[in-house]
C-alpha cells in the first residue's frame, strides 16, 4: 500500500468523487458512439484529449498546478500510453463494431483486473467479502446486458475492448506509488498531456475533418474533453489517492446500470426486468465490497478506556 492508514479508505467523498465519475464516463460511451458518425476513433480520441490538454495548459503556465517531478515523467509517460492513448483508441475502434452495451460489459471485467494486478503490484489484500461483492456484481452486469436486448456474439474487435481493459488497469495500478509522492491533481493532468502527446501521430487528417463536420459533433467532443476526461479524471484519481485501487474500481460494475438509466432518461428505452434485477445485483455487489473494505480498515479501540470502564462496573458491584 502506498498510502497511510489515515487515508486508504473508502468514505463519503471518496465515494461521492468514483459515483461521479461512473456518471460521467457512462455517458461517454453514448458520446463517443455519437462522435464516431463523424470522426474516426483516432480524431475523436485527439480531439478530446487536445481541448482537455489545453484547458489544462493555462493553469499549469500560471503556476497553480504542481506537475510530479522530472524523475517521474517516465512513469507518466508510460501510463498515458497505457490508460489513454491505447485504451482510447481500443475502445474507439471496437465501438465500431460492437454495442455500447456489449462494450461495457467487456470494460466492466476491469475491477477484477485491477484487483489481481493491485494484489501483484501494491500487495493489497482482497477479502472474502470483497470477492463475492465482485462476483455479485459481475453477474448484475451480465443481467443488465441481456435485459438491455444486446444480443453479445463473436466479434475479433471485442478483443480489443480487452487490450482497452488492460491498459486502464494498469494505469490505475501503477500510478498508485506515484500519486505518493505529487497530487491527484498534478498526476492527472501530466497523464493527460502525456496520453495526447501519444495520440498525436494518429490525426493527421483532424484539422481537415473539422472543417467538414456539424456544430453538434464538435460540441459532443468538447463534451468528452470537458466532463468525462477533465472532470472524470481529476475526481477518479483522486479516489484513488485515498483509497485501495481494487474497491474503487469497483465502481465500474456500476456503469452498464447508469447507461442504461441515461438511456430512459434521455432516449425513453424503458429497461426490462432483467436489466432492473441486474442493476440491483451490480449495486448490491459494490456495497458489498465498500462494506468490506470498510470493515477491513477500522481502526480497533484502545484498551486501556475499556479496561477502565471494567474496572468501575467491578467497583460498583
């Protein structure tokens, strides 16, 4: 564990900051699916990751963001790659061809990547009531799949959702060390200049593409750039620096249940009864794990005040 034991835990900022973010990066599936009617998942990916870069560029010039230090931007260059630039173009050019419901169900494998990787990487133990709070939720999100009408049939491109899986685990993983050492904050956004830095060489034909395209998709890439990337990010990896990675990713079981309820919302698909059964399994199994994760960091009560309180109650009788 890189954190103390003050700080690795999951309260009610903790888990108002990873809810939010569930929210948000749900609707940038809807968003991105949007996008990709104009842009290839290479421009998209760029485009979002410039308009976040360059928001972020202001304050870092100003001075009022603290980038990690020197010794570090190998780490952080390695991470973008890995949790931006490859999982942004995976995800991308698989959504090409595959759902937005059978995308994240695929990307919902990730908690448990993320356990088994923080297990290897930071030595983070994972209960028993943990893992049934994984499992639980894993089978809410096969439920909410099916009841959302996704037919999942073999798709190669689905395998790159997995590739995409795998780059975000370790990004969550392995900037843990990291975020001990400089802020959520200053991580975040050199990850995010790094990834785009990665993304580069692949929209070459971007600035041709903006000329071309309706206001309401350039307004759907400030979107992604804005909400999911700058705010979701930020309020990710701050979780992240206050608790275990392999319970708040667990949040992530969360996201086919919050698309389908934006879906209702915003587009009147009314879910089915698998999809409600499968969206109380999937917040039963991440409460589950939060109560777990709990339970495994309180802190146990002095003695001597209990001893005391013995002593007086032999004392009166």
């Amino acid at each position: 564990m890189t954190g103390n034991a003050q700080t690795e835990r999951l309260d009610g900022l903790t888990l108002g900051a990873a809810g939010f973010t569930i929210l948000v990066w749900s609707s940038s599936f809807a968003a991105i699916a949007y996008g990709l009617q104009a842009f290839t998942p290479a421009e998209l990916s760029l485009l979002r990751f410039l308009i976040a870069s360059a928001i972020f560029a202001v304050p870092v010039a100003l001075g009022w963001i603290k980038l990690p230090p020197l010794r570090d931007w190998p780490a952080v260059f390695a991470l973008g790659a890995a949790g931006i630039t490859i999982y942004q173009l995976a995800l991308g050019y698989a959504m090409t061809r595959i759902s937005v419901g059978a995308a994240t169900v695929v990307v919902a494998l990730g908690p448990g990547v993320t356990a088994a990787l923080a297990a290897l990487r930071l030595g983070e133990k994972i209960s028993r009531g943990a893992i049934a709070g994984l499992v639980v939720a894993l089978g809410g999100v096969v439920l909410i799949t099916l009841g959302a009408g996704h037919g999942l049939k073999f798709e190669p491109l689905t395998l790159l959702v997995l590739v995409s899986v795998l780059g975000m685990s370790i990004y969550f993983v392995w900037q843990k060390p990291l975020l001990a050492r400089t802020s959520a904050m200053g991580f975040t956004v050199a990850s995010i200049f790094a990834g785009t830095i990665g993304l580069l060489p692949f929209g070459i034909h971007l600035p041709a593409k903006l000329a071309t395209v309706s206001h309401a998709q350039i307004e759907s890439a400030i979107y992604l750039g804005v909400v999911p990337t700058i705010l979701g990010y930020l309020c990710w990896n701050w979780a992240l620096s206050r608790a275990p990675a392999s319970k708040v990713t667990s949040f992530i079981y969360m996201q086919p249940l919050v698309a389908s309820a934006i879906a209702w919302a915003w587009l009147g698909q009314v879910p089915g009864w698998l999809t409600a059964a499968g969206g109380v399994l999937a917040v039963s199994g991440v409460v589950l794990t939060v109560r777990s994760s709990r339970a495994g960091t309180q802190t146990p009560k002095p003695l001597e005040p209990v001893l005391a309180k013995l002593s007086g109650r032999c004392a009166e009788a």
